[in-house]
C-alpha cells in the first residue's frame, strides 16, 4: 500500500489539527488521533508508519520551530518511495 499520498495530505494538514503545539510528543498524539479517527481501516503498523514520517516532515519544515512553509517532494528517490 502506498502511504505516500496519506503522510502528504496529513502533513499539509498539519498546520490546521496542529495550530499552536510545539511539543513533539503532543503532535505525534494529535497525529495518531486524527489516523484512528480518519483512518480506521489503517493497521498498527501502517499507523506508525505513517505518523513517523510525517513527523519527519514536520521536522524538516520546522515546524516545532515555529514556521511550517509546507514540504515539497522534488527529491525523486524520496519520491519513488512505496510505504
């Protein structure tokens, strides 16, 4: 399964379910509550997945920084990625 299109849509989101937590275990909760919610067919694993990298986007955007300019996927390799 693909995840790609979910960790893209949820961290282009983020600035929305996330609006002013800067503490990175509140965001990883707000993360899996809105994948329980939203996604329920998702298992364990995919979950985790998931969160975990759109935490890694967060990051890469600094979010927990302050600032969240959005993410763009220009890296190809990232990109072919299969999750």
């Amino acid at each position: 399964m693909n995840l790609r299109p979910l960790i893209d849509e949820i961290a282009s989101q983020a600035d929305d379910f996330l609006n002013g937590v800067t503490d990175r275990q509140q965001a990883r909760a707000g993360i899996a509550e809105l994948l329980s919610m939203d996604y329920p067919q998702l298992g364990p694993a995919d979950r985790k997945l998931v969160s975990d990298h759109v935490m890694a986007v967060l990051e890469d955007e600094n979010f927990f920084d302050g600032g969240f300019a959005g993410h763009s996927f220009n890296d190809e390799s990232e990109a072919d990625e299969d999750f």
